[in-house]
C-alpha cells in the first residue's frame, strides 16, 4: 500500500495505492494522523481509485479519521470507490457518516 498525500485549502487529500488491510492500517494511520497534526488539517478526502481491498481494519482507519476531524468540525468524504468497497462501506454504515462521491471536484465542493 502506497499514499499519496496533499493539501487543497485545508483539505487532505489522500490517494491511496493498493490494499487496505490489517498489515497496512497502522502505518496508514500514523502518516495520516502525523500530517492533520502537522498541517492543522480540518477535513479528509479518500481517493480510493486504486484501492483493490479493504478490510475492517480499512473501516477502523476511515472512522478514526472521522473521529479526529469531527472533533474540529471537519468532514471526511471518499471519492471512487471500486463496487466491492462501496459495498463493504454502505453494509459497515460508514456511507452514513461520510460523504461518498464519484468526482473529486465534487467531494473538494462539499467540503
């Protein structure tokens, strides 16, 4: 797994490379939580363009991150989602507390 990780306004953009699983979640989570810190991040997109996998552990990280924006106010939002993680998103409920979009400029809009 690979990220790659940029700024719009306060915005964290996040693309992310390959499988989101139980031996890559921690280490996603430390560089995520590392950059909000650094960069006073309020709100999250997720581009899971190329995310072929995602597990629980996947979930764990998304909900983290909602935790820690929501506390400042800030949105998390998730951009194209492959068929088999949209539907791990929508039966896990995370749909309901994230914004689930198919354009970026879309998601970027609603932030």
């Amino acid at each position: 797994m690979r990220l790659n990780l940029k700024t719009i306004n306060k915005t964290l953009v996040i693309t992310v490379f390959g499988d989101i699983d139980h031996h890559s979640s921690d280490e996603m989570r430390e560089r995520i939580d590392r950059f909000i810190d650094n960069h006073s991040i309020r709100n999250i997109i997720f581009d899971f363009t190329n995310v072929n996998f995602m597990d629980s552990a996947g979930i764990g990280v998304i909900i983290g991150r909602y935790r820690k924006v929501s506390d400042m106010d800030g949105k998390v939002a998730i951009v194209n989602s492959r068929l088999h993680v949209k539907k791990l998103l929508e039966i896990s409920g995370v749909h309901k507390i994230v914004g689930m979009y198919e354009e970026m400029d879309t998601a970027i809009t609603e932030m």
